[in-house]
C-alpha cells in the first residue's frame, strides 16, 4: 500500500462516519452553510474511494459471486423496500402513481372489476395492464399501497438474481457475473423506476432478462411465460417484446423465431390500441398524442417512420436526448456499444422515448426505461464478453459503478431521518383518515388518495364533491374552494375532514 492510499482511506472513513451521522439527525448548518443533503456526502465518498482505487489495489472481497448477488439482491430489497414503505407513509406517494393501483386491485379482488374512480372508467381504457389480475390476493389479505410498493420492490430486485445467471453462461463462474448483478442493483435508471410509485411496466425489467436466460438455458417454456408476462405488463410492453423478437434475431442468429415474436408484438399492440382498449374506454387510444407529429395511428406513426424520415430527425437530435443516452450508457461503462448485435434490441423502446415530445419519457430516471434497461444489461454483458482478457476490463466494470452511484446518490437522501420520521402533519393526516368507515366514498387530498384508494368510490379533491360521503384536504384547499353541504368532524396538522351534512 502506498503512502498516498491511507490518508485518503482515512478522509473517506471520516465520510462515512458524517453521512451515518447526517442520516440519523437530519443534517447540520455549520456558519451559515447547510449540510442537509446525503447524496452530496455520497458522491465525495464515491470519488474518495475511486481516487483510493488509482492510488493502489483495493483489497479483494473474499465472498464468491453467487453469493454477492444474492447479498446485493437482499440489501437492495430491504433498504429500497423501507424507502418505498416509508415514503407511502410520510405521505410522498401519489394518487395517480400509486392510488389508481391500489384502487384497480381492490376493485378487481373485490369483483368489480378493474374500475377506477379518478376520473371514473374501466382502467383498461387508460393502460391495459392484465398483470394486476396476479395480485388480487393482495386486494384481499393486504389491501393498500403498502404491499404494492413492496412488490415492485421485490420484483425489480429479484432482476438482479436473473442478471446474475445470464451473466454466469455468458462469462462462466466468474467474479465478473457477480458485479453485473450489483451493478444492476445500482443502476440510476432502476432506482428512479422504483421510487416513482407503481408502474406495472417496471415488471417488464425483470421479465425480459428472464426470458432471455430461459431462452439461452434452453427453458423454451419458461421464456415464453416471461414474454407473455411482459405483454401483459401494459399495452406499449408490446414495444419491450418486439425489442426481444430483435434480440432473438440478432444476438442469437434465430431469425424466423425473433421475426415471429416481434410479429406477434406488434399484432398485440394494433389490436389494443385499434380495438381493445377504445372499447373499454368508449373512445379512442389517447396516448398517442406524443407523436401527434408523425400521424394520429400506429400505423400512420410506423410509416412515417420508415416514409418521412425528415419528420423525426430533427425532433431526436437534441442536446437534451443525446446526454439522456450518455446517462443510460455511462452507468454501465459503456459497454453495450461494445456488443451492437445485442444492443439493436433496445431501439424500440429508446425510438419509444426519443420521437416522443413529453420530456419525461427521456429522463434516465423515469419509468419509460422499464423497455430499455433489461436490453442495455444484457448488451453489457455480452460487451463484456469481448473484452473479458483485456487485463483492463475490470475498470470498465468500476468506471460504471463509479458513474451509477453519483447518478444514484439521491436515493440517500430517502434515508434520512426527517424524510422517513412522521411529523405532525402526517400523524394528524392518519389520524383523521382512521376516522373515515371502509366503505365510505371520499374525495381526499392527492398525497392521501393512495391511502384511501381500497375502496369502490375515491376522487381526488375537489372533484367528487356532492358524492362523497366525506372529504379530507388542507385547510388552504377547502378555505379556497370551499365544500357545500358538509360539516366539519375534525381537524390537525392542517388538515381538515369533513362529513356530507345532508
């Protein structure tokens, strides 16, 4: 070890010692400056530990792959899954992220159906998401955004376990195969997925990489199930499963089986769009108002496409969508342009984001990756493959590690203690939405609605009003549009819940 190496060791342990610190009192303002903000202290000690990684050789970890992910995969379920749980109960989550599923899977456990009430319609008129039929045990043993959230989070963990296999037949019992699996564990995109509520879609993450390693384990089966599932995820997962039938085609040579599976996508997706869904909603599909430049259908979209290049050139070459592509390569070290035959199977679900004109649909940390992100991890993988002799490779490994915890280091600031401790405020909000029977009809405050949502009739404030037997919101709300015909039974924290008089 050189002498450089312990001074820095000793910087990065004194912050470590202030980040535990941080996160168990909320943070300090020292003359004048505040230290608030974990993500800030976690990106000084990532860039400590690299600069101690140039210095000398880290010391190796005596832990075999198998069992570092499997570790990292437990670790990231427990921390990610109190994040989760923890921001639903501070009231962090969200009535159309979060309570539009909690309501879909009481509804459909209870037999309605899958019926949601902000706004009032069949739920398969908006997203076509069969998927949620799986979790009707949920709407009956524990219903509410608790149990959600914790699945969301198991399933996208239990990503990295199938990571890991892939990355076991592709580079053998390597230690590599185990930092795919944490580096998965870690990705930026992953994280942002899981912190915004529910998206039925995150499944697909999971369900891709899956069906991939059945696919190469000769498990035809099973990698047809896993696609099925991905189908049934939401109607645009169709976009993830002709990214496959592509994977199929060009990373594994099988080109009539990938023509066929992307065939058959696109089929699911015509027929959805052009049929099902207008039936349920009574109207037709109103998501693709993103593309409204490259036609008003599906198919007017995919001919302008291939027809009317000059319609959508300009639209994607945009400084702000090419650093979104730097930011969805960076954090796996850029290893997938490495491995263009296997990479090519993102494009769909990267066209899906980049023609789109709704900015959020190319944030690297949106849900939109959920169809990106399983084909960047297995493009990595066989990038790595490539250069797996190259007695630098384990750095391209680090470089991506390093870029993934600075572009995850928000997800510490979940962690303190003032993010995740009721206040007042909240243990008021609870307190009166205890006071509501289990049957009533509600118009609540949006950070309420995923509280309240296992029910038949929930509205978002000041909609319902009138129909609902009882309405819950901020004193600055109900004093602005006040409600007529209810008298107050209760209020704290700054919230006031309100009983139909009449």
């Amino acid at each position: 070890m050189t002498r450089a190496a312990r001074p820095l060791e000793a910087l990065a342990a004194g912050v470590a010692v202030l980040l535990m610190a941080l996160l168990a009192t909320g943070g300090w303002t020292i003359g004048g400056l505040p230290l608030t903000r974990a993500d800030e202290l976690v990106m000084v000690l990532a860039a400590l530990v690299a600069l101690r990684a140039l210095v000398a050789p880290l010391p190796e970890l005596r832990l075999s792959p198998a069992r570092a992910a499997a570790a990292g995969t437990l670790l990231y379920a427990l921390v990610t899954g109190f994040v989760m749980v923890t921001r639903h109960w501070a009231l962090r989550t969200h009535a159309l992220d979060l309570g539009y599923y909690v309501q879909v899977v009481w509804s459909i456990a209870a037999g309605y159906g899958a019926h949601v009430t902000f706004p009032p319609m069949h739920a398969w008129g908006d997203h076509l998401s069969p998927v949620l039929y799986l979790l009707t045990p949920l709407g009956w043993a524990a219903p509410g955004g608790t149990a959600l959230v914790v699945v969301q989070t198991v399933v996208l963990a239990a990503g990295a376990l199938a990571v890991f296999g892939y990355a076991t037949r592709r580079l053998g019992a390597a230690p590599a195969a185990g930092a795919f699996a944490l580096l998965y564990l870690v990705n930026p995109s992953l994280h942002g997925i899981n912190v915004r509520d529910i998206h039925p879609q995150a499944f697909a993450i999971t369900l891709i990489i899956a069906a991939a390693l059945a696919f190469d384990a000769q498990r035809y089966a099973w990698c047809a199930v896993a696609l099925a599932l991905t189908l049934a995820c939401r109607e645009d997962a169709a976009i993830a499963g002709v990214g496959f039938g592509i994977w199929l085609g060009f990373a594994r040579g099988r080109w009539r089986l990938g023509a066929a599976v992307a065939a058959a996508s696109v089929l699911v997706l015509a027929l959805d769009l052009q049929y099902v869904m207008p039936y349920f909603r009574g109207a037709p599909y109103p998501h693709l108002q993103r593309y409204a430049y490259l036609g008003s259908s599906l198919g007017d979209i995919l001919l302008s496409l291939v027809a009317r290049p000059w319609r959508w050139i300009g639209t994607t070459l945009t400084p702000g969508r090419l650093v979104y592509l730097v930011t969805m390569l960076l954090p796996l070290g850029f290893l997938p342009l490495l491995a263009p035959r296997a990479l090519v199977a993102a494009l769909p679900g990267l066209a899906q984001n980049l023609l789109s004109v709704d900015p959020v649909l190319f944030q690297f940390r949106s849900q939109y990756q959920a169809f990106v992100l399983p084909f960047l991890m297995l493009a990595a993988v066989e990038g790595y493959a490539r250069i797996r002799d190259w007695r630098r490779a384990p750095a391209v490994l680090a470089l991506g590690f390093f870029a993934s915890v600075l572009l995850t280091a928000r997800t510490a600031n979940d962690l303190m203690v003032t993010r995740w401790r009721l206040g007042p405020a909240q243990h008021a909000a609870h307190e009166l939405m205890r006071q509501i029977p289990a049957g009533a009809a509600v118009s609540a405050n949006e950070r309420l609605v995923p509280h309240l949502a296992a029910r038949r009739e929930i509205f978002i404030y000041p909609t319902g009003a009138g129909r609902s037997d009882y309405i819950l919101d901020l004193e600055a709300v109900l004093s602005a549009r006040p409600a007529d015909g209810y008298r107050e039974i209760g209020r704290g924290g700054g919230f006031i819940l309100l009983r139909r008089s009449t």
